[in-house]
C-alpha cells in the first residue's frame, strides 16, 4: 500500500483516486470546495462530476493543501490546464523534500506554448522533484469508475518513474504502459481536444460518417507533423496517447470538446456554448496555443486554422468547412508528415 495524493476533485481527478483507493492505497483527494469534500468523506458520492457513482470508503477528500501535500511522496495534479502554475505555486511552497509528481491534465498554455511538464518545471524548483510523469489515454472518468476496461500510458523522462506510477494504477480494469517520448504525449493529449471540437462541429452540421472520418484521419496528420517539428517520436501518435486518445474523444457522448463542438454545428455562440457546458472545454483554450505553434514552426495545420478561425474571428463553421474543401490538391501521404 502506498501514499498518494490527487489534487482537483473533478471527473477525471475523482476517477483516478478511485483506482487508487480500488488498490489498496492510501489516497487522499483535494478540493477546494468545502461543500464537496463533505460529500465525498461523509457520502463517498461526487454527483456534480460523476451522478450516481459510490466512491470507495478509503478515499480521503480534504481542502488544505498543505494536508495533501505532507501525506504523500506522490503528488497527483488533475487541475484543468490554466490551473496548473496555481496549484504548482501552491505545492512548490509547501514541499520540503523531492516528490514524484505525476499530471493528468491535457492542454498547452497559450503565448507562452509551453506544455504541462514544462509549466511544472517552471513552478517547482528542480530539488522539490524527483521526476515528472504524464498520465495520459484514451480514458474518459464516467467509464473508468465503471470498471470497464481501460487502458492508458505513463510517460516520462524517468523509466523508473514511470514504472512506479504504472505499478500504482495497474489492476484487472485499469491497464498502463509506459513511454519515454514525453513531447509526443502531451501533444496528442493536447491536440486531440482540438479535433474533437471539429469532429463535434462536423456532426452538428450532419455532415455524417465520411466527414468525421476523414476530419479524424486528418486531424491526427496534423498532431503528427506538428509533433515532429517540436521533437516527438512519429509513432507515438500511432499509439494510445495520439490515436486512441483521439479516437474516444471525437466520437464520445461522454467528450465535452465534442459535444461543445456539436453545439457549435448546431448555431449556439461560443459565449452560449461555455456558459452551458459548466465545466472546462480544454480544446478551446488549447486551440490558440496550437495555432501559435503552428505559426511559431510553420507547420501547416488547416482543421486547427479553420477551427480558430471560427472559435476567435467569427467565421461560421459551414464557411470554414467550404474553404477547406476548397484548398489546392495535395499527395496525401507526403502531406501527413512533410506538408
């Protein structure tokens, strides 16, 4: 048994202190909100993430940080992404000896392009760390404590590192592998949000099965050629982080980028779209980030253009559908990774 500590109460955060506590660990779960930490310990449901689910009775939920933080060597963020330097600040003032910290969150920080490892090296200072681990897959919270199969990669710079956070979450439902090539993880859990809001978008318009197809196939040549230029391995968008992630989330009811994208499709604005989803729609913040580093590599991304184009310039979705089947003729397989 070990110690392990989640921060972020949400549906993914939830679901991952549930497989911990399902093992046997001793898991201690953060939230901010008073109100839903009592439910957690004293009702051991989260009905506004995850309606109509019992948690396991040794899951822990406590709102000082600084508990979560002494309890454990491993620190498990699951914050959305503008979250994160908050949460690290928090941690990097409270650690006092190295700890393992894992991320299962999936985006990139606009302007300053940086990935979720890359915004925790800023935050916390090299000695307060003993290796960062991404914790990524084609995985959605509402099935995961279901105990359907799943199955899911740790990533990260660290082999032993990484072979320690598999250890935690192996059991006969939640499967791990590991991965070195951390760069093309946190990409193509990043840009499959992206995707997944065109894939939406495709399906509000009823374009159909052909559309989405081809979107996701095309979708996952730009994650490629974009990952490349940033120093990822191409074959691991040929995996569980790339395409099965991408996968699951364009063709999901349980995906909120999708089902904001479908919305879109139908005609709400962007404005309606957020104010009714209630939760954070990563794929819309991660879109400008990708349209940045598209720029900043000059890596030709046009689903992310079109998408950007309609998410921040006004462009209908049906407009930028109509330029992008109008783009010039291309050889397809020299334009998934050179073009």
């Amino acid at each position: 048994m070990e110690k392990v500590s989640v921060f972020g109460a949400g549906s993914w955060g939830t679901a991952i202190a549930f497989v911990l506590s399902d093992n046997g660990h001793n898991c201690m779960l953060w939230t901010r909100k008073p109100d839903q930490c009592r439910e957690i310990n004293e009702q051991h449901t989260n009905e506004m993430y995850l309606p109509k689910i019992e948690l396991p009775t040794n899951l822990h939920a406590v709102t000082d940080v600084r508990e979560a933080v002494t309890h454990s060597d491993v620190l498990i963020i699951a914050v959305p992404t503008k979250g994160i330097r908050e949460i690290c600040g928090q941690l990097n003032r409270l650690i006092n000896e190295p700890k393992l910290i894992v991320h299962v969150s999936k985006g990139i920080e606009p302007d300053s392009l940086k990935r979720i490892s890359e915004m925790i090296e800023d935050e916390i200072d090299p000695e307060k760390r003993k290796a960062i681990v991404a914790l990524s897959g084609p995985s959605h919270a509402e099935e995961v404590v279901l105990r359907h199969p799943t199955t899911i990669t740790a990533a990260s710079l660290d082999a032993e590192a990484a072979i320690k956070v598999q250890d935690l979450f192996m059991n006969n439902y939640f499967r791990v592998y590991t991965h070195d090539d951390l760069i093309g993880v946190e990409i193509g859990g990043a840009l499959k949000n992206v995707i997944a809001l065109a894939a939406g978008i495709s399906d509000g318009l009823s374009y159909g099965d052909n559309a989405k197809a081809a979107l996701i196939t095309r979708g996952l040549a730009e994650i490629t050629r974009l990952g490349m230029k940033m120093g990822a391995n191409p074959l691991t968008f040929s995996g569980l982080t790339g395409l099965g992630d991408l996968i699951v989330t364009c063709t999901s009811i349980h995906s909120r980028n999708y089902k904001a994208g479908n919305l879109l499709g139908q005609g709400k604005t962007l404005d309606e779209v957020i104010s009714g989803m209630g939760m954070v729609i990563e794929g819309i913040r991660t879109t400008k980030a990708a349209h940045q580093l598209a720029v900043r590599h000059g890596v030709s991304m046009p689903l992310t253009e079109a998408l950007y184009t309609v998410l921040f310039e006004g462009e209908t979705p049906k407009q930028a559908v109509d330029q992008l089947m109008g783009r010039t003729k291309k050889q397809e397989i020299e334009d998934i990774f050179y073009k």
